[in-house]
C-alpha cells in the first residue's frame, strides 16, 4: 500500500499537466465503440502524433461512454482555449485525417462527420450520474481525481458523521435505480440500524435486460465513481467490507473496476486507515455466470456466497440476514453514483433536479426504431414523448412509431396515446410497465406485438432459475401459447389459457422474475388486444367465461 | 371450530389470536400459518414442504391470502402475528393451485398406471384435491435420462417436481450432499455428486432417506416398478430342499434372486 494521496496535489499536477498541452483528443473506448474500431482509431492517433514528435504537446485520451452509441467511433479534438469539436463514425483514414488537419494542422478536417454541437439527443440531457463518462480516462486514478473524484468521500470522512451523511442521502429523496425505486435513504438506515459488526454493502451491477446498458457504461466510464458512492454507503452504514458483483459478460468493466480498486488502495482511498482516520472498507468485485436472476437480491447474494444463483424466501431481507448470515445492504451501481454529487452538492440542489416524488436524473439506454440511440440521462419526469421525438428523433425509415417498452422483460408497452406521460416511478407503473433499470426500447409499425410478447417471453423462460414451479413450468407454456398464437394455430382458448395463466405466474412466483415475466403479455394485450384476436382460428363463443 | 388449546412440550399454551378462513383460533407464538391450520385441521395442500426439512418455498401450492397483504405468503414459511386474518380457500387460490399442478402434470412425465408411486403419491393427491383431472398446457414430454446405477434405488428424472426434498434431506439429515439441481429453467434436472451416475457416487450411505421423502416416484427401490414386479413361486421349492438337505447353493447366497431364471 503507498502514501496517502492528497486530492488537492493530484488536481493541480494533472490539470497543471493538460494546460502545458495544446490539443487533447478525446477516443471514445467503451464497449459500443470498441466494437466499431475505435481501438484501431486510438492507434493511429497516437502514431501520426507521435510520427510528427508531438506527444508532448498532444494527448490523446482514451475515455468512456458519451452516449450516441449509434455513431461511433467518437472522437472528441479539444484545442487550448477553442470549442471543442466531436467527431462520428472516425474510422482510422478519419483518425489519419483529424490528426493530419486538426490535432497537427490549421483546424476541424472535412473529411469526417462532425456531430452538431446542439444534436436534441445531447442538449435534452442533464448529466450527473454520467457527469464526467467521455471526459475522463476511466483507467487513471488521477483524471478521475482532477474532475472531483473522491471529494465526497473525503467531505463524508473528515468532517461528517455517519448520522449526517445518511440525513443528507434520506433528504435527497434519491431512490433505487435499479428499478423498484426503494427509497435508498430508508435502506440505507435499515442497515445502519441493524444489530451487528460485520455488515455489508454490495453494488449490483448485474444488468441483464436485452437492449440495457446504463451500468455498464458507468462502470466502464467512471469506475471511481461507483468506489466512491460504495465507500461512502460504507461509511455511513458502518459496514467495512463491500462487494462490487456483475456479469463475466461484462469483461471491460471488470478490468476496470478491478484497476480502479488497485489504485484508490495504493492512494490509500480504500483499505484501512482511509484519510489518515480509523475509517475502514476494503473492496472486491465478484463476477456473476451471467443470469439475469442473480440482479435478484437474494439470488445475488447466493452467487457472491459461491452457491447457485437462486433466490430465497424473504423475510429475512438482507439487511437482517444477508451475506454469510451478516447484515447486507444493495445498491444499484447507478444509485451509488449518485451518491458522490450528493455529498458534494447538498440534498436540496438533487431535489431541485426531477419531481418531487422522484427527484434526480435517470439513464436510459435507448434502442429499436429510432433516428439517433444511445445512452441518455435526463431529469426525471421528462416526457416519454420527448425522449422519443426529440432526443431520439422519431422512428426512421418512413416507419410510424408504435409503442415503447421499458423496464425490459419485467416492464411493459406503453403505447402512441401515453407518450405525454411523465417518466418517473409512479407514472410507469400506472401504466401497467415499470422504470426498470433504464431499458428503453422502441418498436415500429412493423413489429407485431404478439412476436414481440413471445420474444421477452422467451427470454424470461430461458433466465428462470427453475426453483419455483409458476416461473419454471409457467414460462414455458406460456411461450408455447404465444407461439402458437404467433403461428396461426390459436383459438379463443388460447387466448383464455393465456391470461389465466398469466394471472398465476404473476400472483404465485417466488421472485419479481416470475411475477414480472408476463408483464409484456398483459400489456401488449391490454393496448393490442385485436392483434391477438386477428391471430385466432376461431371467433369467440357467444358467451364468454369468467374465471380469476 | 375452534382450536383444541393444545399445550406444547414444556406446557406453553398458544397465545396469538388469528382468524383461520373466519373462525378465531390461537395459535402458538412464531407458529407459522401451515403449523397452526395442520394442528387444527384446516388442509393446506403441500408439494415441497417436509416437517424436519429446511423451508424451500418452491412448489407455491401453501400460497393463502392474508388480509391486508398484496402478495399471497406462503404458510409454510409465514408466522402468524396477533390478528392476522388468513384465507386458505378461495376462488382465486383454487384456480392458482389446480393451474400449478397441471403445470407439474405438463412438464414432467407423470403416467400413474406406469408409475412405481401411484396410489402413494403426493402429486397424485394434489390432483386428485385440487379437481384436475385433465392438462389444457402442453405436454412437454421430456426425455431425461433414468439413472439405475445405483444398486438399492432407482431415479427417473421424468417424475421429478423438483421439490428438492432429497436434496435437503442428505444434506441436512444424512450430512452427504449427493443431490444438487443442475442447470436452471426447464433444463433444471436432479444430479447426483458431481454429475455422476448415481451407483458411483461414493458420498451415498444407502440410507435411502431420499427414497423415503420423496413426493413422487422419481426416487424409487430397485424392483418396484410394475413390470419388475414377479411372483417366485420357485421360493417354496426351495425353502422345502434346503429343509430336506437338498439345497444347491444358489450363487453365493447373497445374490439378488432377481437375475435368476425362476422356475414357472
């Protein structure tokens, strides 16, 4: 372990470091972009630099997510004093070009697209989670330190009581972002308060649904900001040990996290003695096999235990008995990064951001039929249709908009006529759909909405654990009535098998996977019902049947 | 009806009121609702719940209504608290168990007149309860692999309601752990040790507990089974020769006489 590090003496050295630079080149290196070469793109930067010997003068940094996934690779050329210009789909003769005109030339090349510096996708959003994805090196301690990196755990140790960080965090109003929205206020006192030595809190980064990826990019983007959102539960909570657990699917974000971690110990960040205090919390990331399950509280725990990814009855909750029998609290990766600008910012500046009743910022990672997607973060209670139309500028293709799911397989459609609904916990739901954790995918005119049922529908019978009998057996005959009805096969007791079924797997399923699983069925009948119909061999009877 | 103030070893008498399906009754503390309705009576149907066993909460047949509870708990893992207000019939309740038995019917292979358990089976009996007498879902006709390794006992995983009884009994009674779930979903399947044929698992005592817990017939004795079933009319002859000094050692004497021509 090193020396203390001083967060200030960081600051100055890197800043004082970048002002002795005349361009940074910012690469996009997330996993959207990765795959879109900008690894090869990064590589050809930096050779034309260092061919004309200006490394020293031009820095070229790789960073995390900025979000418009849809155009990558990105490359953001920041002169000294000047705007900065963002560059889409750099491919390396764009590389090639930006370093030949603008990194070591006269200005902006035309040889690449520049994205518009008023582009609705990045002017609706308000970034705090994602405040500093794109800016920073997620790979050096130091970049993350210059941007204001482990202040608030520094504020939270020196010169706060555990008491008044958990009335700072309860009076922000901040509530889970992994999907129930839970107040994380009240969760976080349930541990504090809970008898025993050995607590522990946990970020759950086991993001599953098909089309998410707002934790990824967190963690692959500002992975100090997740150590320090942890640290400081820890903190407040009295737990000294936390667990970091996400999918092996997640390769990225794990080499980073696990960087990260080395080198807030090395700082003397993490570990013991935290600050030059008796402050403790040591860190390590657990890697999940890749079920969508083990995002279940109680299934995740079973998997950090090293035991299969099933959940368990609850009570006990987790903050009773949890980890190893020890009291345990989870939190959303995104909840936790949330944490630090609460800390630094005060409660009253979170609540002036969103509602009332759901005050913040939520991300969402946009798919399906849209102009422009990606990843977003935007005030809570945002119109859907404002993230539809504007950000996302309408569907593409001369195609007419259909309906939006989010919440995954878990949530539900939310169709034309509700697009004016306001995003937040208790509009979703009333909907009959869920927040989720951020999925949010579009669906066109195209798209049949009983396929579109069968398909999340087949994800869930895959991703059910098998433990309890509605989800394991449910799911599956519910996929094979949908298949059928998909296939032209179905007849009006389909149909009635359909929805009865539905009724008992949500009512009788042991965890939200099951109880959430014919969500997409119920909604897409609810708002389509005719499509459904219009499937049908045979016309209904002449009187129906009733039945719970 | 009201309950029979039942004392417990030790002379505690239960205390707690509680409303069973609208009759007042009371109940012991941290009694849990499947305990009390047991003790007094009430049928709450069961699949995965063993007294001894640890709580599994899989099959969700004990699910009851609860008043002033949005989720339906289950009473096989819900102590009772003053006033509680329980249902373990109704309409809704029905239709969710007799939908969960049929669920069972369709995804294992449950063929009785086949079946080395019928007539003492328990997901036979919940059928029997429950009204179901035909499966709407579709049949899934699975064709997992039996496992007759093992000398004493048999295992067709088509009979399985992955109840995990066995599972819990040599792990919490026995303290051998040779059963675990493999896989998830619909290919969940009994294993035993490490994935191995079960004859070979040297962790196995024989004591047959998993045999004796389970609700089905997808743990079985060797030879039960309708067709390995066989009168031994030759036993007679045989007892008679060995009385009169004739007896022929008949392989070793130890043998299972199951391999043996018998005379007809």
């Amino acid at each position: 372990m090193g020396a203390q590090i001083d967060l200030d003496a960081v600051r100055d050295g890197e800043l004082g470091a970048r002002s002795r630079r005349t361009h940074r080149a910012l690469v996009c290196s997330s996993t959207g972009c990765l795959s879109a070469g900008a690894a090869g793109v990064r590589a050809a930067l930096k050779a034309d630099v260092e061919a004309a010997e200006q490394s020293e003068t031009i820095q070229i940094v790789p960073t995390g997510c900025r979000g418009i996934c849809s155009r990558g690779p990105l490359v953001q050329v920041e002169p000294r004093g000047e705007d900065p210009t963002l560059y889409q789909h750099v491919d390396t003769d764009g590389a090639h070009a930006i370093a030949r005109d603008h990194l070591l030339g006269e200005g902006v090349t035309a040889d690449v697209e520049v994205v518009a510096p008023n582009l609705p996708f990045l002017e609706g959003q308000v970034k705090v989670v994602l405040a500093n994805a794109g800016r920073i090196d997620p790979e050096r301690l130091e970049d993350s330190v210059a941007a204001g990196g482990y202040r608030a755990l520094h504020t939270a140790i020196t010169s706060m009581t555990p008491e008044q960080v958990l009335d700072q965090i309860d009076r922000s109003g901040l509530r889970g972002r992994g999907g129930a929205g839970y107040p994380t206020g009240r969760k976080w006192k349930l541990l504090a308060e809970a008898p025993g030595t050995d607590k522990v809190v946990v970020a759950n980064g086991d993001e599953g649904d098909p089309g998410a990826f707002m934790d990824r990019t967190i963690m692959e983007s500002d992975p100090h900001r997740v150590l320090e959102g942890l640290a400081i539960a820890g903190y407040a909570t009295g737990a000294e040990r936390g667990f970091l657990f996400l999918r092996a699917e997640y390769p990225l974000a794990i080499e980073r996290l696990e960087r990260a971690i080395r080198a807030a110990k090395r700082g003397r960040l993490l570990g013991k003695g935290i600050f030059g205090t008796d402050v403790t919390f040591n860190l390590e990331v657990r890697v999940g096999a890749g079920a969508f399950v083990c995002g279940e509280e109680t299934a995740l725990l079973a998997s950090i235990e090293g035991r299969r990814g099933t959940p368990t009855l609850r009570p006990p909750y987790p903050t009773e008995r949890g980890l190893w029998g020890q009291p345990t609290m989870i939190n959303n990766v995104e909840t936790l990064a949330n944490i630090p600008p609460i800390i630094n910012r005060g409660p009253e500046w979170f609540r002036s951001l969103g509602t009332e009743e759901s005050p913040g910022t939520k991300v969402f990672a946009l798919a399906g039929s849209l102009t422009t997607t990606g990843l977003i973060e935007v005030p809570m209670g945002i119109s859907l249709r404002t993230i539809v139309e504007d950000m996302g500028e309408g569907v593409p293709g001369g195609r007419s908009f259909k309906a939006a799911q989010t919440g995954g397989p878990s949530g539900g459609c939310i169709p034309e006529r509700f697009l004016d609904t306001p995003v937040d916990y208790e509009h979703l739901r009333a909907l009959g759909s869920m927040m989720g954790s951020g999925g949010l995918v579009v669906i066109d005119d195209s798209v049949s909405m009983p396929e579109f049922a069968r398909f999340y529908m087949e994800f869930c019978r895959d991703e059910s654990c098998g433990k309890c009998v509605p989800c394991r057996v449910g799911t599956v005959e519910l996929h094979a009535l949908l298949d059928r009805i998909c296939q032209g096969t179905g007849r009006q007791r389909d149909l009635r098998h359909l929805e009865s079924l539905c009724r008992t797997v949500q009512a009788t399923s042991l965890c939200g996977l099951g109880q959430s699983a014919p969500n997409p069925v119920v909604s897409t009948l609810e708002h389509f019902r005719s499509e459904y119909e219009a499937l049908l061999t045979d016309v209904p009877a002449a009187t129906t049947r009733g039945g719970s | 009806m009201t309950a029979a103030p039942t004392p417990r070893p030790g002379g505690a008498r239960p205390s707690v009121p509680v409303t069973l399906d609208g009759t007042d009754v009371l109940a012991h503390e941290g009694e849990t609702i499947l305990a009390l309705a047991r003790r007094v009576g009430v049928p709450i149907p069961t699949l995965c719940q063993l007294d001894g066993l640890s709580v599994y909460g899989g099959c969700r047949l004990c699910s009851v209504e609860v008043a002033g509870e949005h989720r339906l708990p289950l009473a096989c893992a819900t102590e009772v608290v003053p006033e509680m207000e329980v249902r373990t019939t109704s309409p809704t309740l029905a239709n969710h168990r007799r939908r969960i038995v049929a669920l069972l019917f369709a995804e294992g292979s449950h063929v009785c007149a086949a079946c080395v358990a019928s007539g003492a089976c328990e997901l036979q009996d919940r059928a029997s309860e429950n009204g179901v007498d035909h499966i709407s879902y579709e049949m899934t006709f699975p064709r997992t692999p039996v496992d007759a390794s093992h000398p004493k006992f048999i295992l067709d995983r088509d009979r399985c309601v992955l109840c995990t009884r066995c599972v819990r009994v040599c792990d919490e009674i026995e303290g051998a752990h040779v059963w675990d779930i493999a896989q998830r979903g619909n290919q969940a399947h009994l294993i035993a040790g490490m994935d191995q044929p079960w004859g070979e698992v040297s962790s196995c005592t024989w004591c047959g507990k998993c045999v004796a817990v389970c609700p089905t017939g997808a743990l079985a004795w060797q030879g039960t089974a309708p067709g390995e079933l066989h009168a031994d009319p030759g036993l007679i002859a045989f007892l008679t020769d060995a009385r009169d000094g004739t007896w022929d050692d008949r392989a070793g004497g130890n043998e299972r006489r199951d391999d043996e021509e018998v005379a007809p």
